[in-house]
C-alpha cells in the first residue's frame, strides 16, 4: 500500500502527485530531525528537488523561514529556484542566506536530489578540530575517502562563496564545513537521512573517545577498506535499506500516518 495515500486526498489543486508525495517525505523528514534534536533555532535547512512541473527549470522544496522543524508541513513547505525565490503564492518567506550552501550543491551536481546541512553539536566540535573527521571509528571507517572540507568564509551569504563550496565538495558526498557543521547530500531523502546519521554518529564517537585519555586505537588500511560506506551502499542498491531505516525513525517520531503531515 502507497504510504502516502491516506494524505493524497488533502492534496492542493495546484501541487502534482509526485510533487505532493516529495513534500509529505520531506515534511517527515523535518519532523523526525525535530525528534533527534538535529535542530537550530530557526535555522538550517533541508532541501529536495522537485519534480519538473513543466517550467523547465530546476526548482527546490525548502522550509519556511521563521518556523521550526517541529511545525513544517508538506502544504507550507516553499518552492524556490536556484535564486531561493518563491516561485508560488506563500505567506513565507525563505533564508535565503542559509539557501546559499544548498543552491551551489543542487546547481552543480545533477544527483544531488536531497541535501540536508546540520549545526549538532559533535559535527560542530569535529569540523572545528585542525585534522577533521579521524578514520578509526565503526562509522568513520565507513565514510573514509567520501568526507570533503571547505574552510570557514565567515556566515554563507556571498554568492561568490558558492563556487568555492563546489570545488571543496568535488566528487564527495559528505562536506565538513570548518568551524560550521556538517553537510550531506544523496540521490534520495532515505539515503541522504542515512549518510547524516552516518557521518554526525561518527562525530559523536569520536567526540566521546576523545573524552578518554590515551590514544586511540589504530584501524588497518583492510578494515576501512572492508568497512566503506559505498560498499556498505552497493549491498542494498536500490536503497531498500536506508528506507527501511527512514519509515522506522519516522514512526519512532510519532508519525503514524503521512496525513498528520498535510
């Protein structure tokens, strides 16, 4: 059975099907970052390509500006293009200085379906330490060779910095933004949920061994290898398992039914 369908009859006359759908699983998916604490004020974003709805340009999902996580919906949800404009009716309005980091990532790179930016506390601790995110952790070693950095420009509103968060990025699918936060992008909301649980569990393991005295113990170069987030990936390609993992955390986050989400 759709999981969507018992909200598909609270669909507005101007949102399509398949947009419709996008914006209850991205509304799930703030809920469930507002259940976890991955929350900042007002702050933050996650963003999700919309379906083409027939302009021919490229436009994005994103939350309004001034609620949090806890109160978006799919119906209040903002469709903006690359320029973080609404390109519909809407009370709200869009942080268009926070769209900064996202519009360069969705611009340049044709997969980046969902891209989800966090300030938690162990990303932030991770991304202010000079050597970064170590390898020698369970879910380090998963990542290893898939975590880029980009350097601190001060607050993300110069248009001119996005052309440096590309080239920081390259091919990688995880961005520490140092002495900011963390940054993940993936073909899909499920997958782009489970490479940023991925990559701030990390932080927070390695945040914790460091609470302990004495040096860590070393992983072999095999058993990264053998531990690679991609090869992890390559097992369930079609992503089953990071949606198995995404309906369950967002039961565990009270929601039942995608109608509580219209």
């Amino acid at each position: 059975m759709d999981k969507f369908a018992s909200a598909l009859a609270a669909r507005p006359d101007w949102i399509g099907e398949a947009e419709w759908k996008a914006r209850l699983e991205l509304a799930a998916c703030y809920r469930l970052f507002a259940h976890l604490g991955w929350t900042e004020l007002i702050f933050n974003h996650i963003t999700v390509r919309a379906p083409d709805d027939g302009s021919g340009q490229r436009r994005y999902l994103i939350n309004p500006f001034g609620l949090h996580y806890s109160d978006v919906t799919a119906s209040n949800l903002v469709k903006v293009g690359l320029d973080g404009e609404p390109v519909h009716a809407t009370p709200y309005s869009v942080n268009r200085a926070g769209f900064v980091i996202h519009s360069a990532i969705h611009g340049a790179v044709a997969q980046a379906h969902c891209i989800m930016h966090v300030h938690t506390t162990a990303g932030m601790a991770v991304a202010c330490k000079e050597a970064g995110l170590g390898t020698d952790n369970f879910y380090s070693a998963q990542l290893a060779g898939d975590v880029a950095y980009h350097d601190y420009e001060g607050v993300t509103t110069r248009t001119e910095e996005q052309a440096h968060l590309v080239a920081s990025l390259g091919d990688r699918h995880c961005l520490i933004l140092r002495n900011h936060g963390l940054l993940a992008w993936e073909e899909s909301v499920p997958n782009a949920f489970f490479l940023m649980w991925t990559l701030n569990r990390a932080c927070e393991i390695q945040l914790a061994a460091a609470s302990i005295p004495g040096p860590n113990r070393a992983v072999t170069p095999q058993a990264i290898t053998d531990s690679l987030h991609r090869k992890h990936r390559s097992v369930d390609p079609k992503g089953g398992l990071q949606q198995k993992v995404f309906d369950a955390m967002v039961r565990k986050a009270g929601i039942d039914s995608y109608e509580m989400l219209v």
